[in-house]
C-alpha cells in the first residue's frame, strides 16, 4: 500500500470531476518536517507550536524559538507554512504557568484568550516569528476565535509588532498572511468585515465538532455521540463554505477529520478546496479523492439530508464501495 500511495506522490489530488484539493500536512515538531518531500504535501497546513513550550521548564527564550521558527522554513524550502500561535491554557498547562482551577477547561481560559489578556508571550512569539522570516513570507494565525474582536485585536498585536521590528532596523517579512482558526460555532455567525479581514480561515474540526455537538472530545463516554458524516454537521460546513465564498476568504480544514478518507471526501463534496492532516494520511486521502467525483458525492449527502437520514454515512459508504471498482 505505502509503495501505491509513493507513486502517487506528484499526482494532484484531483477528483472525477475534476476538482483537484489541495493536501497540505500537520506538524508541531522539526522533526515533522522531512515528511513534507516524502508526503507529497504542499505545506504545512498547521504548525502546531505548543511542545516548544510544553517541553520546557520555563518561557523559550524569543531567539531560541526565532531559530527554531527558521529552520522550520529552512525545511519546508519556501512551501508555506502556516504557523498557529499558542493553542495552551488550562488543560494544556505549563509547567511554568500558575495552574488556573477551571470547571470546563475546553471552554475556559485558553488560546487566543490567553495571549490576548497576558500578551507579553503573544507579543515575544510573534517577535520570533517575524524575524524567523525574515526576508521570506510568514503565515500566522491564531486558535480558538470565538468573536471578530479577539482577531481583530490578535492581528492589531502582529501588526504593531511589526511596526516595532521595522522601527528597530529588522528585515521584515517579503509578505505577511494572518488568519484564523474557526473553532467555535459562534465565528461562522461573525460579521462579513470578519471573513474580509482574514487572509484565510482554517477550520479545527476537532474543536469545532465538540462545541457544535456539545460532546468532549477527550470523554469516551460522549465522544461517540457525533460523527462528522452527520446530517448537521455537513450543512453546517457547507454554510462555512458559503460564508468564505461570499469574500472569496480562503478556507482549509485542518482537524483530524481531513486525514480520514471517507471524511475527507464528505469535506471535499461539501466545497473544502484545501485540507490539512497528519503525512501518513496524505497518500490515503488522495488516493481515494482520485477516484471519485465530488458532484456525485456531494448528491448522495445532499439525498441523505433530504430524506431526513441523521447521519450520512450509510448512504456515502453504500456508493463509495461503488466507485472501488
Ligand atoms: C482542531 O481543533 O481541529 C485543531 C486542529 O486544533 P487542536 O487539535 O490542536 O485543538
Ligand atoms: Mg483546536
């Protein structure tokens, strides 16, 4: 199988119908990035940047991370890559962080949250950021947006920073693209300015899903209680997909559901152009997208929502073991 998938390599992701998705990769380490030649990926979708912190016994120092951020761009030899500023609070607790005694961490003090309220390592990340591109195109954006304003004011902090290292003589970045990580229902609902000011909007499904189903995603017990072939979760993405579509806002899905292939042809029929996923679920993914045609796809959910079905799985499996032919 891994030999089918290597052949496959430099072929697009391009379906039956014609529509080619564009598969890019997760990744959170250094080491992460030497699957980007061998996965065929276009980029790095999500640079996850929690372990640089989680790993450590106090704050990384800006020029130890800057490093860090440059090589990472080194590896990836001017493919993009999309870096996630600190995702961390509350569950995710540094050791160095006064640990904060919340009732629902996942919808507590976290993410954007943190860095907007306690800005000084926000500020320091980005600061290393901007000089680990130095010269090169840097992508930022920033997780768990729940209202316009917290992008507004993350992209302020970027901008202004900015401002600061151009003041100081530094050699900028040759562009800058800021986006957000639409994590929280309530981001689908922002104002149309929202979707006009982002470069690009990521979906992280992961999150998205258990706020949209009020389902824990770390709780066995009640993670079973949703399926992303669900009838209303697809007709909720396809109102995300309309939303971007209107500003002609970039979108990618970037949760653990792009990797799984059944998924990922739900996500690609419901109008995803771009999804992001783990390198070993590339090859999978892509192979199955070439052998469908997404209108079709896109016909049986959309009969399966019709007929009241509450999830689509059935109907997508039942004509999927058609297409293996
Ligand atoms: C997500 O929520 O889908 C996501 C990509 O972020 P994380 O899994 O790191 O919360
Ligand atoms: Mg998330």
């Amino acid at each position: 199988a891994q030999e089918r998938y290597a052949s496959l390599r430099n072929l697009p992701a391009q379906a039956r119908c014609g529509t080619v998705i564009a598969l890019h990769m997760n990744a959170g380490l250094m080491a992460d990035l030497p699957s980007l030649e061998g996965s065929g990926a276009e980029g790095v979708g999500l640079f996850r940047t929690e372990l640089q912190f989680l790993l450590r016994t106090k704050v990384p120092r800006r020029e130890e991370l800057a490093a860090l951020y440059a090589r990472v761009m080194d590896a990836a030899h001017g493919r993009r890559v999309v870096f996630r500023t600190l995702d961390i609070g509350s569950d995710k607790v540094l050791p160095y962080m006064k640990p904060q005694d919340e009732p629902n961490p996942a919808m507590g003090w976290r993410a954007i949250r943190v860095g907007l309220e306690k800005p000084g390592v926000l500020r320091m990340q980005l600061q290393a950021l901007i000089r680990a591109a130095a010269g090169r195109p840097l992508s930022v954006m920033f997780p768990f947006v729940a209202q316009m304003e917290e992008y507004t004011a993350a992209r302020d902090h970027l901008m202004h920073t900015l401002d600061q290292e151009a003041r100081m003589g530094r050699v900028l970045p040759e562009k800058v693209e800021v986006g957000a990580m639409l994590e929280t229902p309530s981001l689908a609902f922002a104002p149309r300015s929202f979707f006009e000011r982002c470069d690009f909007v990521s979906i992280g499904g992961n999150d998205l899903k258990q706020f949209f189903f009020a389902a824990d995603r770390e709780n066995e017990r009640v993670r079973r209680r949703y399926d992303t072939l669900n009838a209303s979760f697809l007709t909720f993405l396809g109102q995300i997909v309309d939303r971007c579509a209107e500003t002609a806002t970039p979108l990618t899905f970037c949760g653990e559901d792009a990797g799984r292939p059944v998924e990922a042809i739900a996500l690609a029929a419901m109008g995803l152009r771009s999804l992001s996923m783990r390198p070993a679920s590339i090859g999978p993914v892509k192979h199955l997208i070439r052998r469908v045609d997404l209108t079709e796809a896109r016909a049986v959910i959309d009969a399966a929502i019709a007929r009241g079905d509450m999830s689509t799985r059935p109907a997508l499996m039942q004509w999927l073991v058609t297409q293996q032919q």
